[in-house]
C-alpha cells in the first residue's frame, strides 16, 4: 500500500497526457504528432508510465499499439479525470472583458496582420479596455506545437491540413485582384496574354517555392514572368506604383494598401479560387473563458466583412 501510494505521489500528470494519446491514437508516432513530441520523447514517457504502474499497458501489434487488461480497466477513470481537471483548470475563474487586463498573443501572417488588427484592435478597445495583444509571427510547420505548448492563444492563417487537438473554423473568403500603377499601359483593361507576358512582383514569406497564383497559372499549362521576389505586400504595392511590374494580391488587402491615385486595381484575368482563412486554437483551450471569448472577438470582427 504504502508503495502505490508512494507512486501515485510522484505521477507525473504530464505522463497523464502521452497515456490518453497513445490509448487514442493507437499508435506511436501518430501520438507524437498528436502531442507535437518526438516518437522517441512518447517511448520514454510510456516507459515511465509503465514504471508507475507496473504494467506494459500497451503492447505491440504490427504498427499498432493494443492496450493490455490492466490499461483498460485503468483508462475510462484516468481519462474522466484528466478532462474533469482541464475543465476546472479552465473554469477556475469567469473571464470579465470590461476589467480584464489580460494579454493575448495571436499568430498571424504580416498580410493578414494589415487586413485584420485595426478592426480587432477596435473591438478591443470597446469590449476590453484594459486588455493587450501582440500579433506575432508563427511558421506554419510550428502552428500545433506553439498552441499546444500555449504560446500563442489563437493563429489565423489560411487553411492547413491539421487534425485533433487542433480546433479551427473558417473565418472568411478573401478573393484576388491585379494592382498596377496608375498610368500603366494596361491600367483600364488587361487580358491573360497581356497579364502573362507582363513583369511581375510576388509576395512570399518563403525563400523558395510557388506562390498560390502561380500555381494556379500552371494547373492552366501558363507560366509569368517573376522580376521581383519579397516578402511585404506594402513593398510590393511601392515597387508596383514606380515600375512597369504588376501585383497579384487579397482584395481585402488592395482596399487598405494600395496608395489611393498611385495605383490602379484590375480583374484578374483567370480564375483563382479565394483565399480562405482559419481561426485556429488547441482543444485544451477550448472550454477556457477567456480564449473562448477572444474567439468569439475575432469571428465577430471577420463577421462583419472587416468594414474599413
């Protein structure tokens, strides 16, 4: 007796966590990825956990990782406790928006920052006064890692691949247009030759790889001409304005950067399909107050088309 209860007292409840994965997914790796840890790091956690309970608690199946006796009889009451004390820990205060003074950190891309943050900040201000936020930027390859280690408390981004405990929900559709400066030859009207065999400046936080309206271009068997590569829309739209090069960028995006008389806006002469965007949060914060109110914010804000 006196050692159970000496296990039960140093139980890690982190270790609480691989067991859920592990007996969820039924498989290694997909608990890693599950959990943002390397296979190898959930090996040495089910190897402690089998340690505290002197059981192998999962056996190995091909690929497939079965649970002994002893681990089904243990996991309906471990994972009832381990959701119960999530919700206490999430509920164990109301979220008061008018006196909160809470800061809130959010993962977005620099174009969506532009398109999003002065009609957010101005929810802010009216709902939550006291409260702060800090937009920062988060590569997508880390998106489930930073929301789960509580990093960030919410990313808006476009729609990625993502599963369980990742939470999302499409925000809004934001489609594509042409910006060119003011006294370009094709500033009134353009066609899909005049368009491909123009100069163009492509936006991209990546050193490498396609951008969405080139992919586009080569599901059509078309290819453009890129004289210039960067990462800012707002330098783009600078180049655009003093060159011969044209733009392809979010429509939402031109309406607020692009200089009013300095540039001229166009139909893209092909079809691209729009651009969705994602709120995105991790299941661990679902039930929690205050991030669930900061949700509420921001789809309240896209709901209202992002009025200027």
């Amino acid at each position: 007796m006196n050692q159970i209860h000496t296990r039960s007292e140093q139980l890690d409840l982190n270790l609480l966590k691989v067991f859920e994965a592990v007996y969820r997914e039924r498989n290694l790796s997909l608990a890693a990825q599950a959990l943002y840890l390397t296979p190898s790091a959930v090996s040495h956690a089910l190897a402690r956990l089998r340690r505290q309970f002197d059981d192998p608690l999962f056996v190995r199946d091909g690929r497939r990782m079965s649970p002994t006796a002893a681990c089904q009889r243990l996991a309906p009451p471990l994972l009832e406790t381990l959701a119960r004390l999530r919700e206490l820990l999430q509920h164990r205060d109301r979220f008061e928006p008018g006196s909160s003074r809470q800061s809130f950190r959010i993962g977005m891309p620099e174009a969506t920052e532009t398109v999003l943050l002065p009609a957010l900040m101005r929810a802010l201000r009216a709902q939550a006064p006291g409260a702060t936020l800090a937009s920062v930027a988060l590569p997508r390859r880390d998106l489930g890692r930073e929301l789960a280690a509580g990093q960030v408390d919410l990313a808006v981004d476009v729609a990625l691949p993502v599963r369980d405990p990742v939470r999302h929900r499409p925000l809004f559709e934001d489609g594509f247009c042409v910006v060119a400066r003011a006294d370009h030859p094709l500033a009134r009207r353009m066609s899909l030759k005049q368009y491909l065999q123009a100069r163009h400046v492509a936006v991209s936080a990546r050193a490498t790889g396609q951008v969405i309206e080139d992919l586009a271009l080569l599901h059509l068997g078309l290819q453009r001409d890129i004289a210039l590569r960067c990462r800012s829309y707002h330098a783009a739209c600078a180049v655009a304005a003093q060159s011969d090069a044209l733009l392809t960028l979010p429509e939402s995006l031109a309406a607020r950067i692009a200089p009013d008389g300095a540039l001229a806006r166009l139909k893209l002469p092909f079809a691209l399909p729009a651009a969705q965007l994602h709120l995105y949060w991790h299941a661990n914060s679902e039930a929690d107050p205050a991030n669930a109110w900061l949700r509420g914010l921001v789809s309240e804000v896209c709901g209202r088309k992002l009025e200027r």
